[in-house]
C-alpha cells in the first residue's frame, strides 16, 4: 500500500492516536429531503470550516431524488461541486462519502478522482460505497444483487488505471488494451476509504482499503468494532465515522438522541469526541442536517470551542524547518 503521510488531504484528517473533524455538504440544517443549497452560503461556511481548522469537507453521490430514502445530500453531482469547493478553498481535505462504484463506470471515477487529486494540489480522499437503493439500481439497470462483486471490480480497475501506463485491463465491465487513463495522481495512487461493509468482509477492507469510513455507534459498540479493525493490519490504517448533532446553544445542555447522533451542548460534545478518540476513532464528519440553529452560527461556535482540542494535522513539509528538525 503507498505511504499517504506526505499526501495533504490524507494527512489533514488522519494522525495514529489523534483525532479530527469534518462537515458533511450540506451545511445547513433542512426539513425534508432537499436542503436549500445556496451554493454562496455553503462556499462562505466552507472557507469558514478551513479557517478554523477543520480537516475536510464531504461530498456525497446521490444519483436520484428518492423520496422513500428522504434525504438527497447536497443535490449537485459529487465531482462538479467538489471542483466548486476546491476551487473556492486551500488546505482542507475533499473527502467523498461516498462514490456509488456500482453505479459509475470505474474508468469514469478513476479518471474523475485523479483530476480533482491534480487540481487540487492532493486533497482528495476517495470514499467508495457499493449503494443501496433499488430504485437507482433499476435505473441504471444494475442489480442489487452483484454489489459486492463491482465494488470490488471497480476498486481493483482504478488502482491499476492509476498506477500502470497502458495497462491490460480485462474485467466485466472493462476491456481496456491500447489506451489510457490521464492524468495520473501525483502519487500514482490515491488513498482510498471503504464505507460501512460494502458488501465486504472487515479482512478484505482491511487488507485493500487505506482506511475504513464507518456509521456512528455507541462508545462500546464502535471500541469493538475498532479493536476488530486493528487486528487485522499491521500499521497504521485510520478509522473515520460520520456524526449527526444538533448544537444546543447552552454549551452545559446534556445529550439527547437524534437520528444516529445526539442533541448536546459543546462541552459535552468536546468529552464524547475524546472517548471517542480514545477507543481510536481517528476523524469525525459532522452531518448538520437535523440542526435547530442555523449552520454558520453552528461552525463558528464549533471553531471556537471543539475545533481547537481536535485541529486538522499540518503535514511535516509544511512546518518550518526548525519545528521538523526538533
């Protein structure tokens, strides 16, 4: 597997034994399935997030409106607005959470992904899922039932097309000889996270993926699932999991439960973000979407009180020579 820890969006988010934070797209909170998405707002809360340390933004690929899932994400496709947003940003990570590998052709995302690595300077952190709604399958005529098996396609294809300089690609969904894929990421490679099972065994991400990309549980539950995680490579591989809150504007107000997360106020969050840390949970999105206050009041308050205890890591080239040296 390539060494990541030169690569500027994979090392913002992840330290062994640290901890950082990230906002899921779209910041806002909303009622229903579809956010109002003022693409203005979300470049202004953006750049904010970056200021204050925050380590990476997420982009979700939601190919249909399906009003029985109730949620569509950010409603703009995953790579046309990830361009948005790098453009409109420096240093923090563009994370996906993820890209529906079955329902895009995998040459597709590997040139897609490779593109926003090149422009954006290697902030891209490429989170894969297989999907679950039948109705999108059926609307690309993919079955359900094969997920597995594409994802595990999928990934295979775009680390050679990635790697490799015309190379012989023969799989069901590629026949490649003769041509190539352009550009190359800068590291021919790019680090790459599973999301949920995938249809996969913990060994097979654990051995293929560069980290895994998990759903909130309980402190317990999520030390399990973790303790599993590391038994199963040597080195150091990050664990990473979504988060809903509802910042409560009395930073003392106790925890209560939301859709897979809590209602809290900032001190709380601050010591549940630490145990978290502690059973090894290396970074947390944020999704804001059940929120009562509005979302830049929300990432500012956020900046200022929980940001600072879980800051986006700075890579060593970045630091003056003296801070490297000691």
């Amino acid at each position: 597997m390539t060494n990541f820890d030169q690569h500027p969006g994979y090392s913002a988010m992840f330290k062994d034994g640290q901890l950082t934070l990230g906002l899921f797209f779209a910041i806002e909170s909303y009622q229903g399935a579809i956010p109002e998405m003022d693409v203005a707002s979300q470049v202004r809360i953006a750049k904010m997030a970056e200021s204050h340390g925050f380590a990476a933004l997420y982009f979700r690929d939601v190919p249909l409106n399906v009003p029985s899932f109730g949620d569509v994400g950010h409603i703009y496709d995953p790579w046309v607005f990830m361009g948005h947003m790098g453009a409109h940003t420096s240093r923090i990570a563009l994370a996906t959470g993820s890209i529906i590998t079955t329902l895009r052709h995998p040459l597709h995302v590997a040139k897609a992904a490779a593109s926003v690595d090149r422009l954006s300077n290697q902030r891209l952190v490429l989170g894969l899922a297989t999907g679950d709604r039948p109705t999108e399958f059926a609307a690309f005529n993919q079955s359900l039932d094969n997920r597995g098996e594409l994802f595990r396609e999928a990934l295979a294809v775009m680390r050679t097309a990635w790697r490799e300089d015309f190379p012989r690609v023969a799989t069901p969904r590629v026949d490649l000889s003769g041509g190539d894929t352009l550009p190359k990421p800068a590291l021919r490679d790019i680090p790459v996270l599973v999301t949920g099972h995938s249809r996969q065994s913990v060994a097979w991400i654990a051995q293929h993926a560069d980290g895994w990309l998990h759903y909130p549980q309980n402190v317990d539950p999520q030390a399990r699932t973790i303790r599993q995680w590391r038994s199963l490579h040597q080195g150091f591989k990050p664990f990473a999991q979504s988060l809903y809150i509802d910042l409560a504007e009395d930073p003392d107000a106790p925890p209560t439960p939301i859709f897979l997360g809590f209602k809290s106020g900032h001190r709380f969050l601050v010591e549940y973000l630490g145990a978290l840390r502690d059973i090894g949970v290396n970074h947390v999105g944020f999704n804001l979407k059940y929120g009562s206050r509005p979302a830049a009041e929300v990432v500012q308050e956020l900046g200022e009180f929980v940001v600072p205890h879980f800051p986006a890591h700075v890579a060593s080239r970045d630091l003056p020579k003296d801070k490297v040296e000691s």
